[in-house]
C-alpha cells in the first residue's frame, strides 16, 4: 500500500504560499472604504511580512488603492471625508516600514521633497521622500502646502543632491512652473524631478522641455532615476 502514516511535512514557506497580493489588496481596499484601521493595518503589516521590497508596497498596495479610491470620489460614489480619510490612514500606516527604511547604508546624497502650491495631497511626496531614504539618500520631506520661499530656503541650507515636487491635481500646474523658475533662477544645475496624478497630460510636455527638469510618474521611474545618478557621479 502507498498509504503510509507519516505526518505530512509542510514546507517552511508554506504560510508564505497561503498569501495572496490581491485578497491582501482587497482587503485593504475594503478597510480604506469602510474606514476600518484595523483591517488596514493587518492587511498592510500581512504584505510586509510576505514581501520585503517596499517599492512593491508602495506602488501594488498603497498607491493602487488610493488611485481607486480617488476615482470612487470622483465618480461620486464615495464622499470627500472617506477619500481623506482613507489618505490619513495609509500615510499612518507608512510608520511600519521605517526599521526596515532606515536600515539602508547611506550614500551621502540628499533630495528636498515637496508637494507643490496648495497642494493638501501630501501622501505622494511623502513615499517619494521615503524611497529616496530606502536608496539609502536623506529625504527632506516638506509637507503640503510648501511656499516657494521656504523651498528655496531649505535647498539653501541643505545643499541637496536633487529637488522633487510633486503635483496632484492638474489645476496647480501654474504654481508648479514658477517654482521650478524660482528654484532655477538660484540654483541653475540642481535636477529637478516631478511626479504626481498631475503631470499626466499635457504638463509632461511642458515640464520636460525645462532644462533640468525630469517628469517621473512611478516609484520604479525615481529608482531608475537614482541609479542613473549614482552611475554619473561615482
């Protein structure tokens, strides 16, 4: 007989392969919609231990959800208070991947990050400071509504590597240009890096044809970026 009364041995990643990215993305999805912070949280600390790469995270859990839900609220099928709401809870939730964040060697290098005008969506700006930390640069973080002065001020005293500002809404794409023209007319070698919901149309066009300025619209497009760098100034 092949029967044999051996207990059945599970293989150490077992737990691992019960996972699933999408039943995980819905999840939060679900708790993000209902408001449920302990739903969001076990969702997002569950894909944490599963996956150690931050920009998968960023990009397939934080930034898809959000995406959705602001597409909810512009179709008039979630109100203005859960589309916040569900934008406060998954910047809270970004403390959970600081240990790991900050375990990075550092490099030396320095980017100021800021959302742009009167830009109240600080989340992008937030992740794109975070992931210049996970490449190992220090991420000056200035949070929403960042006047041009004291943009200037801080790349003034910091002396960063890189300025990136990011645009949410389309509307703000005027206050976007003049503070480029300010950061340039002071510093005129500095890369200047956009991205945000709202530089997809036309505004890409505009932007790239600034000198200096690169349009980045993914997490994976900053990496890149920042190898780049790293490559032409070893």
């Amino acid at each position: 007989s092949m029967a044999t009364n051996h207990p059945m041995t599970l293989p150490d990643d077992f737990s691992q392969s019960l996972f699933s990215f999408e039943d995980t993305y819905q999840g939060y999805l679900k708790g993000l919609l209902s408001c449920d912070r302990d739903l969001c949280r076990a969702s997002f600390q569950r894909w944490l231990d599963a996956d150690g790469d931050l920009r998968n995270l960023y990009e397939n859990l934080v930034q898809r959800s959000l995406y959705e839900v602001g597409e909810l609220w512009e179709r008039g099928l979630i109100s203005v208070a859960t589309e916040h709401m569900a934008t406060a809870l998954s910047e809270s939730l970004l403390n959970l991947t600081y240990p790991r964040l900050f375990a990075h060697p550092r490099t030396g290098k320095s980017a100021v990050v800021a959302a742009c005008g009167s830009e109240s969506h600080q989340l992008a700006a937030k992740m794109v400071a975070d992931f210049f930390e996970l490449e190992g640069w220090r991420g000056y973080f200035l949070g929403a509504n960042t006047r041009a002065s004291d943009l200037i001020d801080l790349i003034r005293g910091k002396h960063p590597d890189a300025v990136a500002l990011s645009l949410t809404l389309y509307f703000n794409l005027h206050t976007l240009l003049e503070t480029i023209a300010q950061i340039r007319a002071e510093f005129p070698n500095i890369p200047i890096l956009v991205g945000g919901q709202g530089v997809r149309r036309d505004g890409r066009d505009r932007l790239e044809l600034l000198p200096g300025v690169c349009c980045l619209l993914s997490l994976s497009e900053l990496e890149a970026w920042i190898h780049r760098f790293a490559n032409n100034h070893v």
